[in-house]
C-alpha cells in the first residue's frame, strides 16, 4: 500500500508544445496520448503518457520586470 503523497497530474504552459513532445519523446520515451489542434492545425493542448500535459501559452509569461511595475 502507498502512503505519502503522488503526483498523478502535471499541465504545463508552453510556447511551442511540439518542441516539448519531442524532448520528452526522445529523452523519456513518453507518447501523445490526446491532442488538441487549432484551427491552424497548430498543437493547442497535448497529453503525453505519465500524466503530462501542454498548453500552449496564449499570454506572455510575465518576466521579473513586469512584476517590479
């Protein structure tokens, strides 16, 4: 039986998605499970096997000089 705590979930926002499928293809062996497209044919949304997810990034992250605003 397991006890403590387990990570079963991670989304993560991402410019480019796809470059991202392909590090954790290449260097963990992870699949797409789902994927999500836009109208464009660009990846929208993708889940890899073990539970991770990509986003792609509609706003810009906000960098350390927007916050001293």
């Amino acid at each position: 039986m397991r006890t403590g705590a387990v990570i079963d979930h991670a989304a993560f926002n991402a410019a480019d998605p796809a470059w991202y499928v392909e590090f954790f293809r290449a260097v963990f062996g992870l699949e797409v499970v789902r994927e999500v497209r836009d109208e464009t044919g660009a990846l929208r949304q993708v889940w890899l096997d073990g539970g991770r997810q990509f986003l792609r990034q509609r706003v810009p992250v906000c960098t350390h000089s927007c916050r001293e605003q």
